[in-house]
C-alpha cells in the first residue's frame, strides 16, 4: 500500500536540461540533427521492424530521418538523447524523457529507439540507468516506462530493470491505425537505495568474464524490490 507521508519539506526538482550524461559504457548527449542524425540512421536503417510499436516511422531516407529528428530536438518534452557507446564511440539510439512534471516530481522514459547492435549490450542498460540516476538525484518522486501492452520485450526490459508492473490501461490510444492497450511500470524515490545498489553491482567490470557473459541477472539483482511483477511474463 502506498504511504502517506508528509511533503512538507519536498522541493520541486528542475526540469531535465539536457547535460551530457556519461558512464563507464554509454554516454548520452542531447539530440541534435547536424550531430547525429546521419551516424543513426546509418545504424538504424532497413530495420523497420524497430519502429513497430512507436507512432512514427520508419523512414525510407537519411533527408526525412534528419528532418524529423531537426523537429522532435528543438522541443523539451519530450526532451531526446542520442546514445553512443563509450568503447566503440557508435551512436546507435534514441531515448528521451517526456511527461516532465516537476511539481508533482513524475517524469518518464520513453521514445526508445535502440539499434539491432545496441540492444542487449551493457551500454543500452546503463543508458537507462544514467537517466534513472538523473531523475532521483534531481528529487523526483516517480520514474514511469509505459509501452504497447503487446510489445513484449519492452515490458521484459521495463521489469528487469526494477520498475514494478502497475497495470494496463485498455483501449487507451490509436497508433498508426491500431488500438494501443498501455502497460504502466514505475519505480519511486523509495525504491532507489536498493535499484541503485543493484545497478552498481551488474554494471561492475567484475560481473562480467573474460567473454563478456555476465555472472549475476540484472534482473535476479532488481526482484526483491518490484513491488508488483508483469502477469505476461511468468510464462514467457
């Protein structure tokens, strides 16, 4: 159950401001089209399949990628990253925060758009983890991850990341001419502490061998502090 506890001292974070956000795989600068645009759509491009559950996209040229990305840049909210990997210095995705509401300390994470070479690697969970960080040590309240309630891998990673399954709102919108259900997950400042300890603990040089296989699951590390698991997947 939710606790009820006073705000009387809490102070409204600030809006994200787009500084860059740097750690031992990934580095996230703010989005700007001169920069980036052509370097991802080198890595995203004949992956259609990546846009499937985003309201845009995909784009059949370098010229229409570049002008949608010159758009949703200039805005703050949803305020977008390009994501590059510290070893090899690739750009190959996007995320962003949006629904950036200060006064009651929520802001979300969402627009995720990671290349097929930047999906699954240490890089793309610390990217996460970089903007995790960033709100809650701003002060924010709530972190939230909504996807489409049938894009599964989105709700695999939204739980293996720590944020607790929260529901589905049914019929909530229309995406390229198809009802979208909405599965909600968030994590709150409570569950910080420990989402952060676990975090340091995978993303550690230590947790990997010579190979780069992973000793401990992110996942096994982030259980105990979901206060709700996703109900499509225990069977998956």
């Amino acid at each position: 159950m939710a606790m009820e506890r006073s705000l009387a001292d809490w102070t409204a974070p600030p809006a994200p401001d787009g500084a860059v956000l740097e750690g031992r795989y990934a580095r996230l600068e703010r989005l700007d089209a001169a920069r980036h645009a052509a370097l991802l759509f080198r890595e995203i491009d004949g992956h259609d399949r990546l846009w499937d559950y985003l309201g845009y996209g995909p784009f059949a040229s370098a010229a229409q990628y570049h002008r949608w990305v010159r758009e949703v840049a200039a805005g703050d909210d949803p305020l977008f990253y390009a994501i590059q990997t510290r070893d090899g210095g690739v750009f190959g995705g996007v995320a962003s925060f949006l629904r950036i509401t200060p006064d009651m300390g929520v802001i979300e994470l969402g627009h995720i758009n990671l290349s097929p070479a930047l999906q699954g690697t240490r890089a793309a969970t610390e990217a996460f983890y970089l903007m995790m960080a960033w709100a809650f040590d701003a002060g924010y309240r709530r972190f939230e991850w909504k996807c489409d309630a049938g894009n599964m891998p989105s709700r695999r990673a939204a739980q293996r990341l720590g944020l607790s399954f929260e529901g589905v709102f049914r019929q909530h919108m229309i995406v390229k001419g198809r009802n979208r259900d909405t599965a909600w997950f968030a994590a709150t400042d409570t569950d910080w502490p420990a989402l952060k300890e676990a975090f340091g603990v995978w993303l550690s040089p230590g947790n990997f061998d010579a190979s780069g296989q992973q000793r401990e699951r992110l996942s096994d590390l982030t259980r105990l502090v979901r206060v709700s698991r996703d109900p499509a997947l225990e069977t998956r």
